[in-house]
C-alpha cells in the first residue's frame, strides 16, 4: 500500500505509488506547478492592489525558478526508479514489502538532486524521524509512514551503488526504529559525529554491508563489470 502523506492530500496526481519506491521529486513538482497555477489567477487584473501584486509577481518568480530545476529532478529520479528495478530486483521487492516494528507499510521516497542541493562530501543520506506518540513509526516531510532517500546526481554506477547503500541502512533502521535511535544517540553522541550510521558494531552498517556484498555478488555471477551491468539495464529501459 502507497500513500503521498498530507502535503499532496488536497490534488489528483498520477504518480505511481504501486511502485516500490516513489518519486518524490515528482510529488513536489505537482505541488509546485498547483502552486504556480494559483500564482497565476492572483496575478489576474484586479484581484489586488499594486504593492500586493508586487509580492505575489516575486513569489510567482520564485516558484517559476524551482518548477525547472524540480523538474530535473523529477525525471533524474524516475530514472533511476526503474534502472534500479531492473539492476536489483530483489532488494526492490523487499523494499516494497518493508514495514515497520508493528507491520505497518512504509512509503519509501526517492529524490535525485544535484551537486548544490547537497552537501559536498555526502552522495546518500536518509532521515529518521519518528512520529509523535509512535517511536516505532517514521515520518518525513511526505507525512506519517514514510521515509525518504536522497541520492546525489553522478554517474550511473555510482548512484546505483549508493542507493544501494541507503536502502542498505532503512532495512534494518525501520523496523528497529525505536531501538536503533537509541543505540545512535547513546553511540554517536553530539551532532557531527563523522562516523554517523557506520560504526563497525553499528547493525544499520552491517545491513549496508550485507547489501553492498549481495551487490558484489550478482555483478561476479553475471561476469560483468558494474559499469557494464547499468549500460545494459540502461538500453532494456530505452527499449521497453
């Protein structure tokens, strides 16, 4: 079961929510672009005054900027949705599947940005939130049930790979959430802590680990080099 949580709650969308993980790039565009639109009947004559018009014509500016570069990332990510589908069916079934301590659903989010949306150093991250009154349960800015994965834009093996890193950390984080936030906080201490996430005997690191291996594994049964791998799951995707 796929939900788009409270922000999209209000529109009719056509994202693919059957898929095991959704495009949150694409669920922000929509809620752009209904933006813009409603921009644009304010702009309409006689539905302010000037200086109100002025601040609503620099909001409508605003907004017609972050519409193109969302849209970058709207189709970035829908990309890598489905070469990742094909790369690694299995972790992509499972992560379909993944659910919480209770064996609730989670939505998973996957948004591709580029190098200034980030920051340098860090091509994958995560965010773990738990809702209130629930520790078991996550939440991202998608709403309850849910948690979203960032991937900085580079080359396709490579995105691959740390996308298989993150999905790596959320199968074992969203089950454990409420005992996993502990053992962090009481590991990593203070924000900043450069080892966030990848202690040796942190079990989050470990499921990385396992998935990077399993990873390995497939590209030496196949004889192939990643690289060679993506380049072949690409051109099964331009010829579907």
């Amino acid at each position: 079961m796929k939900t788009i949580g409270c922000l999209v709650a209000c529109w009719a969308i056509s994202i693919n929510l059957s898929a095991a993980i959704i495009n949150g790039c694409a669920v922000e565009l929509q809620i752009a672009e209904q933006s813009f639109n409603n921009l644009q009947k304010l702009l309409e004559p006689g539905n302010h005054n000037q200086a109100n018009r002025y601040a609503i014509w620099k909001h409508y500016l605003r907004v017609k900027k972050e519409i193109k570069q969302v849209k970058e990332c709207a189709a970035s990510t829908e990309w890598l949705v489905g070469l990742f589908s094909r790369v690694h069916p299995q972790l992509n079934f499972e992560i379909s599947n993944l659910t919480d301590l209770n064996g609730n659903p989670i939505d998973v989010y996957l948004q591709v940005l580029g190098n200034h949306q980030m920051p340098h150093a860090v091509y994958g991250s995560t965010g773990l939130r738990q809702v209130t009154g629930d520790p078991d349960k996550p939440e991202s800015k998608f709403g309850p049930g849910s948690i979203v994965v960032k991937i900085k834009h580079c080359a396709s093996a490579s995105m691959i790979k740390y996308l298989i890193h993150e999905l790596g950390h959320i199968k074992y984080q969203i089950p454990n959430l409420a005992s996993y936030l502990s053992f962090f906080r009481k590991t990593y201490g203070q924000e900043g802590n450069h080892e966030f996430g990848h202690h040796r005997d942190d079990p989050s690191n470990q499921s990385v680990r396992y998935e990077l291996d399993r990873y390995a594994a497939i590209l030496k049964n196949k004889g192939i080099r990643a690289v060679e791998y993506i380049k072949l799951a690409s051109v099964s995707s331009t010829e579907e």
